[in-house]
C-alpha cells in the first residue's frame, strides 16, 4: 500500500434517501476532502418496518428500495470504494462501524421528517460521544427549508408567495444549483479493514429484501429504480424531438396519457436530484428557444418548475410545522365529526364504490403500486367529501402501497384534499364525474384498469350510471354525490370556527 493511502483520513458516507453518487453534496463534500470514502446504507426497522407510524413499508418501496441499493452498490465499485449494508439501528451500528474502521468522519445529507431529524440527533450524539466528527448538508431540496421567510420572518404557509420567492432564489444563483458529477478514483477499503467485517450479512439482508418484498407490480409500476433508469426517465421525458415536458400542460391531467415524468419515486428516494431535474427543465427551455420558443411548450415547461416547488413547498412545511406528520394544520378540523364506516372505507380501498373513476384508479394504486397525481386528488376528495372519512385514513392507506410515499408530499396532498392544510381556499369539492368527463372523456383509463366494464358505453362510465344488466357484477354506487356533498357542507358549516 502506498504511503499515500496510509495518510488519506477514512470518512463514511450516510446514503438514505439519496440513493445515487451523482450531484450528490455531502457526499460531493466528503470526496472534496478525502477520496477515502466508504459508503454505508442502513437498513433500520424503524423504517423498513414502522414506517412514518403506518406500519411496514410498502412493498413497491421495499422494491424500489432493494433494486436501487444494488445498482448503487455496483456504482460504488466502479468508483473504487465500496457501499457497505448494515441491518439494525444507525444509532448503534454506525459509532461501532467508525471505530472498526478508524474511520473519523461520517456525512450525510439533512432530512425533513421529525422522526428521521430526531434520529440523525441520536446518532450525532453518538457518534460525537465516540470521539467522531459529523458533516451535514441539504441535498434533496433546490433550497433549504430556513432558507425562504415571509416578509415577517415567518415560514411560508401558502403556496403562491413561497413560489415566487422560491423562483426568485433558484434562478438568482447562477450555477448554485448546477448538478456536481460523480465521485471517481475513490481509495477502498484496505485488506485488514475487509478482514474485520462480516460483509455478508448486509448482502444477504439485501438479497432477503430483493426476494421478500411482495411486490406483484414490477411490470405495471411507471417508476424504475437505480440512478441509470432515473437519467434515462428524465432525459425520455425532457429532450428529443418533441418531449412530453413540452406537452406537460394540459397532458399531465390525463391519466390514459403518458404526460408525466414518473420520476416520483426517484425524487424520494433521491436516485435523481431535484438540481438534476430543474437542469434539464432549464435544457428543454433552450431547446425550445432555438426553434423559436412555442408559447405551449414554455408554458409546460413552467408548470413542471412549479410542481417541482410545490414538492419543496411540502418539504418546508413538514420542516417547519412537524405535527403536520399527526393531524389537520387547520386547529378546526381536529373536531370534524367523521363518520368513518368501514363497509364504504373498504369499498374505497377495494375499488369497489361503484364510481368508475375512483374504482380504476384505487385499482391502478394496488395493482402498479402508483397513481396518477389528477386521479390522487379525485380519490382523496370522493373519500374526504362524499364518504365522510377521516383524510388520515387516506393518507395511510396510500403510504401502505404508494412506490413513491413521500410523509411530506402524501400528506400535504391528502390536507389539500381535505381542506385541513395550507390553502388558501377554504373548501374544494371535486365531482367525480364532472372530473372522469374532463380527465378521461374517452373513458380509455377507466377501461384499462375496470376490464369488467370494457362493454359499458361511455357516458355511462364517466356518469357511473350503469344499467344493471350491464353491470355484470360491478357494484351500484354505494353513495350519492349531490347527497353527500350537501351532508358533507352542512358539518363543515357547524364547525366552530
């Protein structure tokens, strides 16, 4: 071994959800340092098994989560170091993997979730106590969640104002959001370190989870796993010819459309950075500007960089306002009188309501483990405001199946649904069928996922008045949206305000 390595300081990389080596900034930091860096990947009960208090994780997660964790492993070798998977509490595991390894640092990238900023507290503490240094950086955001205030020095609780002060930061920066490259020339482990660690248990825990996931949709599911499937997804989406960015609005309200990105659950999981994501939004916008700038295809491009903000809007909030994660922002609904009956929340998490448009889309989410973000709202609304159910049975039940539950997206998309979060407008309704017609007017989504109801004539799909001979088992709807919609305005009206 040369002299050199022998003086090179061993630092350890944390990988959680950036599940990638490119555009990576603590771990871009660390490799600044030293290029004698190992990365590790734990995998912790508390979240495999626990996750965000809705039980275990849901097995498109598991998947996604195992097929990400080998590429990168594999990326970690190319990059000459290695990744190392560890089974059990970070808190203990890691001081003890620092101490087998003469390691002196250990980084990482910040979280937003209350459980996991307590937990990296509990291993700093610990790692600290070891006698151990701990570098932190933001990493899965554009901006850092304390970075955007109110005029009055407050987060921001509404969406618009925290847009264009987002904007303002993002496109203010030159180069500050610039994607890094990967790691290269990385210096490995030496012999006697190897020697001291049991390697294989980590990989046959992560063999357990790529055999044991209990995923059943790999081949129905739109997001891929790896930071290879997450590039090739972003450049399919943002360049060439005519992409569907260019197209994204109106495309991306159509569920039998492919106009979305389906990059979710890289987002999550952070196989992409959101720095990658805006770049080649920003690629598209010259693209589009050398062939004489099409008002539409700017236009989408615009919308995509504000669903990417509204992402790092609930990022903040999550951040800012923690007990967001256990109950309605607005203090009023913590007594809405929820009916809650099971029979109706098990039709809606069957997909068996009699509403063609909630039906195939529950159905799309149990059998793809994804859903198309138009029919998340419809759904969320028709279980919120025309079943009466509680917006957090929802929001759990999502996170049970979705590939991409994100605690911060999933449930500010539910409180929107719900009119229990930050918006602005104090009560929104969706029609069902005033949606199917506008969303699904050909009736092509509804087909694909209710093939029992291939037969029925459109307007009868998208009105779910169906005849009963045409029905063939499918069910009658079990509620009456006018009906419930004025239950459901008559309790919001006696909530004290």
């Amino acid at each position: 071994m040369s002299s050199e390595r022998l003086s090179t300081e061993r630092w350890l990389f944390w990988h959680r959800r950036d599940l990638r080596l490119a555009d990576n900034r603590s771990l871009a930091a660390a490799v600044r340092a030293t290029p004698a860096v190992t990365g590790v990947f734990v995998l912790d009960p508390a979240i495999l098994e626990a996750a965000q208090g809705h039980g275990p994780m849901a097995p498109a997660r598991l998947w996604f989560l195992a097929e990400s964790l080998v590429e990168l492993a594999a990326r970690w070798r190319a990059a000459g170091s290695r990744l190392l998977i560890l089974q059990g509490d970070p808190a203990v595991l890691l001081p003890r993997l620092v101490q087998q390894l003469g390691a002196t640092v250990v980084a990482w990238n910040r979280d937003v979730e209350p459980a996991g900023r307590e937990r990296d507290r509990v291993v700093a503490r610990a790692l600290q106590a070891a006698g151990r240094r701990v570098m932190v950086d933001w990493d899965q955001l554009l901006v850092p969640p304390e970075a955007l205030k109110t005029g009055a020095g407050e987060p921001y609780r509404v969406y618009g104002p925290y847009w264009r002060s987002w904007q303002r930061v993002v496109t203010g920066t030159p180069g500050g959001v610039d994607p890094l490259p990967a790691p290269s020339s990385l210096i490995d482990l030496s012999a006697e370190q190897l020697a001291e660690r049991d390697l294989g248990a980590g990989e046959r825990a992560l063999e357990a989870l790529r055999r044991d996931h209990g995923f059943a949709g790999v081949d129905l599911c739109p997001c891929r796993p790896g930071e290879a499937a997450a590039a090739e997804q972003l450049s399919a989406f943002c360049s060439g010819g005519r992409p569907p960015l260019w197209g994204y609005e109106p495309g991306r309200n159509h569920p039998a459309v492919a106009g979305t990105s389906s990059l979710s659950a890289a987002l999550k999981f952070g196989t992409l950075s959101p720095r990658q994501a805006w770049a080649a939004a920003q690629q598209a916008r010259s693209e589009v500007a050398q062939l004489g700038g099409a008002a539409e295809a700017l236009a989408s491009i615009g919308v995509w960089e504000q669903e990417l903000a509204w992402r790092e809007f609930y990022q903040q909030a999550l951040f800012h306002f923690p007990e967001l994660a256990g109950g309605p922002y607005r203090p009023q609904w913590k007594r809405f009188p929820w009916e809650n009956d099971p029979v109706r929340l098990e039709a809606w998490q069957q997909g068996l309501t009699g509403m063609p448009i909630i039906d195939a889309a529950m159905r799309q989410l149990a059998s793809s483990g994804w859903m198309h973000n138009r029919c998340r709202m419809i759904v969320a609304s028709y279980l919120v405001k025309d079943l009466i159910c509680d917006w957090r049975l929802g929001e759990a039940h999502f996170m049970r199946h979705l590939v991409d539950g994100d605690l911060a997206a999933n449930n500010g998309g539910w409180q929107w649904s719900a009119s229990s979060g930050m918006d602005p407008k104090p009560l929104r309704i969706f029609n069902p069928a005033t949606q199917a017609s506008k969303f699904d007017p050909e009736g092509d989504y509804m087909r694909t996922w209710l093939p029992e109801l291939a037969h029925v004539a459109t307007a009868d799909l998208i009105s779910g008045d169906i005849g009963a001979l045409e029905r063939r088992g499918y069910p009658e709807p079990i509620v009456n949206h006018k009906q419930q919609q004025a239950r459901f305005k008559a309790l919001y009206a006696a909530l004290p305000r």
